[in-house]
C-alpha cells in the first residue's frame, strides 16, 4: 500500500491580464499555469508573479478553482 499524498493538492494559476486590453499582446487567449501547495501551511488562495507568454511579461497569477 502507498502512503497517501497528505495536505500537498493540484493547484491552477491563471493570468490576471486576461480582461485587461493590452496593445502588445502577441497572441489573445488565457495562460495558465499549474502547481502544488501545502493546504494546511497556505489555506488562502495564493498569487504568484509569473511569466505570461500572452502579453510577454511578468503578470501576476492567482489561484482558481
């Protein structure tokens, strides 16, 4: 038997400048990321500043569900 994975879950970041109509986009669309988190250490949702391909800069990300 395998231990269970724990309070470790499958998380979705998706790009805030999504609504926001900027000029120098390179393409139109929504880019997401995925990662993992600590439910117990972080029960919010969190933001990350990451790198958005649509709009080719740092954006930040937030969590959804």
């Amino acid at each position: 038997m395998s231990k269970s994975k724990g309070a470790r879950i499958v998380i979705t970041l998706e790009c805030c400048c999504r609504n926001l109509n900027n000029i120098n986009k390179r393409k139109s669309g929504i880019f997401r990321y995925t990662s993992t988190k600590n439910r117990k250490n972080t029960p919010n949702r969190i933001e990350l500043m990451k790198f958005c391909p649509n709009c080719n800069k740092h954006q930040k990300f937030k969590e959804i569900k």
